[in-house]
C-alpha cells in the first residue's frame, strides 16, 4: 500500500470509528470559519466543506425517506402478498439505513434540521412523482419510480463514487456496503416484479415508458444541480448518466419491457 493510502487509513478510520474526531473538525469550521475539512480534500476521503459533506450526506438521507415512504405505500396497493409482503421487508430495511444516516450525523455534530435546504431541487421531485402515482393507485409507477430509478442511481452513486475513499478506508467500506446490499436486492426484487407483472397483463408499457421519461428528466437534472458533489466523490457527471441510462434501462429489458430514455 503507498504511503498516501496509509496516511489515508490513518486519518479517516479513526473519524469513523470514534466520531468525535469529525465533530471537533466540524466544530472548529464553525467557530472559525476554517475548513479543516479541507485536509482530507486532496485525498478524495471528504467533500473540500463541512457544508459539502451535509450537502453529499442530504442526498443519501433524502433518497432513504423517499424509498421508506415509498415501499410503505406501495405494500397497501401491490396486487398480491407476496409483493406486500416484501415491501414491508425493504420498508423496515429503508427505515435501518435511514437511523443509521441520522445516527452517523449525529455523531458528527451535523443536525439532521439542515439538511433539506441542501437537497437538489430535482432531487426533492423524485418523491413527489411517486406520491403523486401512489396516491392514484398506480403501484406499477410508484415501483419503477423507487426501485428501478431511486434506488438503481443510488447504487450508480456508490459503486463509481467513492472509488478513494473505498481504497483507502476499511471502515467507509463498511458503512456504504451496508447500504449498496440491500439497495441491490430491493433494485433485484422491482426487475422481477416488473417481469411477473408484465407476464399478468397488469403493465401497460407507454405508461411506464411516460413515466420512466419524467423521472429520468428529474436524473438529469439531479446531476446538472450537484456538480460539487460528484467531484467530491470522482464521479464525472456524463458518466454517471451514461451508467445509471444503461443500468435503468438493463432492469427493464430484463423484465420484457422496450423502454429507454
């Protein structure tokens, strides 16, 4: 391992491990005005501000409280048990992610209260699009709105993203593949869900392909509106656009359906 890397370890495990390293950083940012933060930067380990990395962590929260409300809803609609029965499943697994975000921000002395003001506009209308399918009974929408586009960029996000961090830190690891696990299974069970339905009669393709259309503008959009964030994590945004366009549009292939942005 170079001798960048263990430095690498030997700062951030640590702050991950005993938070209260972050905290006082954090802490010292506000008091000061000085972005210590910024030590990490050239690793690629932390967002370049202590407002920077609320800003990366919002993102990560927000997309949780639109997938738990989601898999909730959609337990109540979904047109057999076997599905209900799932979704409650992701929800309890969303709602697992979502305390272990907060809990982390906590530790780190970054209320939870900032966070929305952070959020991508377009971001925010992911949730929105999908209330607005699930309140019409729409559980088709709703599914592919959450567990083909929510959940599938969030896992674009954190297999290209983080790549340094990853390298570098045993404990981040850790952390984001406690996340990326289950997010694939939840992706896995909309692909096959998808299928099964499509199979029934129960999916009419142009609605879908409607919707998928407003929701990929809102990805779009999403990646036009955090330019910062994506540096921080050595994502370039025409790739992430061109992997999670490839990755949405495998799920739906997968389950019979001719849909691309």
């Amino acid at each position: 391992m170079s001798f960048k890397n263990r430095l690498a370890k030997m700062i951030v495990d640590p702050a991950f491990r005993n938070p209260g390293l972050m905290k006082v950083i954090f802490a010292i940012d506000d008091v000061t005005g000085v972005d210590l933060v910024k030590t990490l930067a050239p690793f690629k380990l932390m967002p370049a501000s202590a407002e920077l990395f609320q800003r990366s962590f919002a993102h990560f929260v927000s997309g949780e409280e639109i997938s738990l409300a989601c898999a909730t809803q959609l337990s109540a609609i979904a047109p057999d048990r076997a599905s209900s029965g799932y979704l409650l499943i992701q929800a309890g697994e969303e709602q697992t992610h979502l305390d272990h975000f907060r809990h982390k921000l906590d530790q780190f002395g970054l209320g939870e209260a900032k966070l929305s003001k952070f959020v991508a506009p377009s971001f925010k209308r992911f949730g929105e699009a999908i209330q607005r399918r699930i309140d019409c009974g729409d559980y088709v929408g709703a599914l592919v709105g959450n567990n083909v586009v929510v959940e599938g960029l969030a896992i674009c996000l954190l297999e290209m993203g983080c790549k340094d961090l990853r390298a570098n830190s045993d404990e981040v690891s850790k952390f984001l593949d406690f996340v990326l696990e289950d997010e694939l299974h939840h992706v896995r069970f909309g692909e096959r869900r998808l299928k099964i339905w499509n199979e029934r009669g129960l999916v009419r393709e142009r609605d879908v392909a409607d919707f998928y259309g407003e929701m990929w503008a809102n990805v779009v959009g999403v990646v036009a509106e955090i330019p910062d964030v994506l540096d921080s994590m050595t994502i370039e945004p025409a790739a992430l656009l061109a992997e999670a366009k490839a990755f949405f549009e495998a799920r739906f292939t997968a389950a019979g359906l001719a849909i691309a942005a």
